[in-house]
C-alpha cells in the first residue's frame, strides 16, 4: 500500500506526491490531518480552515471517484503527528509514504520526525515538491549560495527555468471502483474540533473554480496588470491567492497558462505579462528564503540588527487599527474589508503595513499575526516576506526609509474613493475631493462619527527614519 499525505497540495492535477504515488500497480490510500490546535497556535484564519476543509471534502470525493479513499486523521499537535501515521501505516500495511515538502521550519520538524517513525516500521518516505516551480535550493549564485535579494535571484529564476524547464503532473485516473465518501459536515469529531464547517460563498473551492479564475484573469486582465493591479475598486487582480495558499491550483498550472495564453515566457517588464510573472517569482523568493533562514519562521528579522529596533506595543493603538479606527480613510477601508471578508488587495496590505510600522512604530509581528488570523491566503512565507518589507527589517535592497503616506496612497489608487466608500461607512456621502482628508469637510458638518487622524504622517514619518537611523550608531 501506498500513501499519499495530503497538506497544503489540495488537488489532483499537477501533484507530484500523488502522481508519483499513483504510479506504480500498488494499492494507494490518501491522508489529511486535520490539527486544531496547532492551527490555532499558528494564528491559522477560521475562514481559512473552513476554506480548507471545504476542499479536503471536495478532494475527498473526488479522490473516491478515482477509487483511492482519503483517510483522516485528528491530532491536536504535529508533536502526535508521528505516532499517529505510524499506526495508520501499520493498520493499513503502508510499505511507502509519499508527500510535498513544506518549508516552514514546525512542519520541517514533524516531517523528519515522521521519517524517523516510519524507518523504525521500514516505510519509505518520498518527500518531493509542490510548493514551487523551482524547489528551494534549485536558483543559486554563481558561487553555489542561495539568494537573499530580490532581483538577481528574479534573473537567476528566469534562467534557470529555461534550462530546466518543467512538468505539469497530469491527474492520476481511476485506479478501482468508485468508493464511498461520507461530507465532513456528517462526521461529529471533525465538527467538534472546528465548529462551524461552512465554507464562505464568497470563495467556492474546487479545481474547476481556481482554473475559471485564472482563465478569466488571463483573458480579461493579465495584459493591463501592470496597470491596473493597484487599484482596489478594479478587478485588476487575479484573486487566486487563496487556490495557491491551499495547493487548489499549482505555480507551475499558472506558469503554463500564462505561457499559453501569450504564446511565450515574458522575459522582462517591456513584455506583455511580466509583471504578472514577476509576483509569482516574489512568491517562490519568499519561500525560498524561509527555508534558506528557517529563524523567518521563528519572529526572527531577516536583518538581524533590526532586532534592536524600539517597536511600540502600544495595545490600543493597535486595536484601533485592527478595527479601522485610525482616521485615515484608505487605512481603515482596507482592513475593514479584511476583517469582512478574509482578503485584501495586494497594494492596501502595503499601505496598512507600513501605517502600523512606520506611522504608529507598531512591532511588525503583531500585523504578521493579526493578517494570519483573518486571511483566507494566510501563507507564513508571503506574509512574513510582506511585512517584513514593509517594516524595512526584511530581504530588501531599498533604503529603510521607504515610508507610505496614506493620504497620498489613497489619493493616487483610490481616487474617487469608490473604495473608501464602500467599507467606510461614515464616508458613504462625502464629495470625492473630501474623501481622503475628510475631516474639515466632517466638522462644518457638524458630524462626528469618524475618527480623527491617530498621528500626524509627517511628524510619524520623521520618527521612524530616526529609529532606524540610531541602528548606524
């Protein structure tokens, strides 16, 4: 018996753990592992673990059609993690395990740990990878290391992708008779473990729907990406974000689709598509990076004398701007929509980031862990490379003085303030030429029901270059 191990790879096409597996005449069984309260621990959403598990329920259906059952398996810690697969290995009489690598260092650890579990009972374990076009280790300086900055490993990654190219793993067929698969929704452990099941319409799962949603965005959008992805009142964006941070959908599917729909690989920014390509190549980097410096994984800065910096802890300044309260409408809108819907605009995670560390000096990990606990793409290595780029602590080549202005932000990106609008309530009425200075226009009103500015930019912006400059010292 064969046994594939399903994590953050939920899907059929393009899974080279499943295919694998499948490869051969051997009987083969699926896993996931459903761990409430190390999620917890990792400040996992509940809209993405709904989100999740409304695809392991899809995934397991279909896998039944196939013939192959998906088994699972509660365990509160990947600590329980080992002696739990050893005993399904042993019950089941699994000679093999296969599985994508994961690359954050909790999951590194229980993967070894299984390794060691399942030698002891002569299980071979297969780990291979999923996660990325090109697997960690793969693009590398002309002396052998691996890269710490962005755009010389963005050139390496380009070349090495068309030396080596790449495969699109095609989704394993029928290997038996239909089996049956009894909906999450009806087994009461896997209820009491995590509440609520239901998944948010707003984001259906399932294969079909991710390869719709690139379609479309490939179609319709990917050739005005450059310019219209940073503003957050158009559909400019692909949204898969969620599909990738899931495995619904595959880098190297997207990679291909792309390729498909423009008749080549763009190669730089003068080409159509590039820069669509480009935030995918950010997104394998930071991945990259979390395995290279597994101490990312662990609240460390990836500059490590920033460690140094006088963060502020200030809990209600912080609370206020978790619930939108900061009195700077652009701020306020974007994690308003956060906390409504599990999902922000890529330019508005950047202009909240560098509100909370640069205007109100906020530790950068309290914004790194409040974006995991409501994202529906909660992804350790995106976020974490995100905010510490925005902190001015991570793999960056810029001057840590880069500092957001948010009224200027909200002025050039969400000019009418169709945005703002939307999620700020209150300005719901207001002119367009008053929307993103709104207060002169509030007090001749004479209302009062939204906030005044919690800082003044310019004076916040003078502290935080001075913060950083004392590190020179």
């Amino acid at each position: 018996m064969r046994l594939v191990w399903l994590r953050n790879d939920l899907r059929l096409a393009d899974n080279p753990a499943l295919r694998h597996a499948c490869a051969g005449d051997e009987p083969v069984a699926a896993l996931f592992i459903i761990s409430p309260t190390q999620w917890r621990q990792h400040k996992m959403a509940p809209i993405r673990q709904r989100f999740m598990l409304a695809q392991v329920d899809e995934l397991g259906c279909e896998l039944a059609a196939l013939g192959i059952p998906l088994h699972l398996l509660r365990v509160e810690t990947f600590a329980e993690a080992p002696a739990a697969l050893a005993d399904l290995c042993h019950e089941q009489g699994v000679t093999q395990l296969y599985a994508n690598q994961a690359i954050e260092i909790d999951e590194q650890r229980r993967d070894h740990a299984v390794s060691a579990a399942l030698a002891e009972q002569e299980v071979s374990c297969h780990w291979l990878n999923g996660c990325c076009v090109l697997p960690p280790g793969k693009v590398l300086t002309g002396s052998g290391e691996m890269f710490k900055v962005f755009t010389p490993f963005s050139r390496a990654w380009l070349k090495a992708l068309d030396e080596e190219g790449f495969v699109i793993h095609r989704a394993p067929t029928p290997r038996g008779e239909p089996l049956p698969w009894q909906p999450l929704a009806e087994r009461a452990w896997v209820d009491e473990a995590l509440g609520e099941l239901t998944a948010d319409p707003r984001w259906p799962v399932g294969e079909a729907e991710a390869l719709r949603r690139l379609n479309i965005f490939l179609e319709q959008a990917v050739l005005d990406y450059g310019e219209t992805r940073d503003f957050p009142a158009i559909a400019g964006t692909s949204v898969l974000s969620p599909y990738l941070a899931a495995g619904i959908i595959s880098p190297r599917q997207c990679v291909a689709a792309l390729q498909q729909r423009l008749g080549y690989r763009p190669q730089s920014k003068a080409q159509p598509g590039f820069v669509w390509l480009n935030e995918l190549i950010w997104r394998e980097f930071y991945r990259h990076l979390l395995v290279l410096i597994p101490t990312l994984s662990m609240n460390r800065p990836f500059k490590p004398e920033t460690a140094a910096l006088p963060w502020s802890w200030d809990p209600d300044a912080f609370a206020a701007w978790c619930e939108g309260r900061t009195g700077y409408p652009i701020v306020d809108a974007a994690m308003r929509c956060l906390n409504a819907t599990g999902w922000m605009h890529n330019r508005l995670r950047m202009i909240v980031a560098s509100f909370l560390t640069k205007d109100l000096h906020i530790h950068w990990r309290l914004g790194e862990d409040y974006f995991m606990s409501r994202l529906i793409d909660g992804d350790l290595a995106a976020n974490n490379g995100g905010w510490q780029w925005a902190a001015g602590t991570g793999a960056d080549a810029a001057p840590y003085f880069r500092v957001f202005n948010p009224t200027t932000q909200g002025q050039r990106f969400d000019p009418q303030g169709e945005f703002i609008r939307t999620w700020v309530t209150e300005l719901a009425d207001i002119p367009a030429a008053y929307v993103h200075q709104p207060h002169d226009w509030l007090r001749l009103k004479g209302r009062q029901d939204y906030p005044a500015p919690m800082v003044d930019h310019a004076v916040a912006r003078v502290r935080a270059i001075e913060m950083f400059r004392s590190l020179e010292k």
